[in-house]
C-alpha cells in the first residue's frame, strides 16, 4: 500500500492523473481503511473532475472521523471548485479548528474568503499566518493577490517582492512581481526580471 501510494505520488507530480488513479485505486484496495489512502484517491479523483465520486469517498472518512483533516480539506476544495463558496469556508474552517496552527489551512481559508469579496477577513487571516511564519510564500502571494484586486500597486508590489525574497527560484512568484513593477511604471527591473525566467525556463 505505501509503495502503491508513493508511485501515485510521483505520476501526480508528474501531472500524469490517469497513472496516478490507477496507483491509488491499487493502494486503496491494498489498504482499505487507511484514511489518508482514500483522500489521495479522492483528491485525483477531484482532479479530474469526478468530483461525485470524490465526495462520496471524503464522506465515507468523514463517517469515521468527523475531524479527518485531509478529508474536510478535501471537501473544500470539491465545494470550491463548484462555486459553493458557503460550502468551502465551512470545511476550511472545521479544518482549521483541528490544526488552528496549520499555515496552510489558513490560507487556503483565506482564498475562499477573498473570492466571496470578504476581502478584510482574508488579510485578517494571512497578517496572521504572516506573524507566525514570516517567509510564509503562499501567505506572501496571497496577500500580493489581495491587494490587486484592492487595486492598491504599492502593497502589491510588496507583497509579491517578499514573496520572490523568500522564494527566489519560484518561476511564478517572480513573472507576478514583475508585473506589479511593470504596473509601478518599473519597466526596467520588471524587464531585467522575465529576461532572467526566460533564460532559466527557455
């Protein structure tokens, strides 16, 4: 079963889902009452959009343990994706009452928050993921987000510029950072900066 999950694994990095459901469907029936086994079913199932079978399965672990981490985030996420925004806080939330902690509980609580326009409570959130985890990248680029669509540059810029400083190889990070120089009027600096990916990712 741990083999059959760590092989899922490597084809889901490798973006190949159809070979990672075959590896999960094997480590499940391998090990059907391993919880984490069938929310990594669930989860791939999720992806590719199966999202019924996804929820009956991340239900059926829920029955057994109503605090199962992986299985309420997991719910979020199906609720997220079908645009039941009321759905997902209340998963991320019940999630977050058992790991309150957890950095990336938070932000992925904070993303639902912010996509219902409760833009207050999202920063709320993330400046206080932020305190505890100063060089939090999903935090960071959250934040960065956030202020976007406040439409307030200068935040913008900043959050993304601690985000690329704590993640400096992250390819992303760094094309948004130099789109919020470029919308400073930066030209330079953000040009310097997609020279610079193009010529590590041709």
């Amino acid at each position: 079963g741990a083999a059959l999950t760590g092989l899922g694994h490597l084809a889901r990095r490798r973006r190949d889902r159809a070979g990672a459901l075959g590896y999960f469907e094997a480590a499940a029936k391998a090990d059907p009452r391993n919880p984490w086994v069938r929310c990594d079913l669930a989860n791939i199932l999720r992806e590719l959009s199966r999202f019924g079978d996804a929820e009956t399965m991340l239900k059926s672990v829920i029955a057994d343990d109503k605090q199962h981490v992986g299985a309420l985030t997991g719910l979020g996420h199906i609720a997220r994706q079908r645009g039941d925004l009321d759905d997902a806080l209340g998963y991320f939330e019940a999630a977050v009452k058992v790991e309150p902690q957890n950095p990336d509980l938070n932000c992925e609580r904070a993303s639902v928050l912010r996509e219902a326009a409760r833009l207050d409570d999202a920063e709320h959130v993330l400046k206080a993921v932020i305190e505890t985890y100063p060089n939090h990248v999903p935090a960071l680029t959250a934040l960065g987000q956030l202020a976007r669509q406040r439409e307030d540059r200068a935040a913008t810029l900043r959050w993304f510029e601690a985000a690329m400083a704590a993640e400096p190889d992250d390819v992303s990070i760094r094309v948004e950072f130099a789109r919020a120089l470029r919308q400073q009027g930066e030209f330079a600096r953000a040009r310097q900066i997609i020279e610079k990916v193009l010529d590590d990712e041709p």
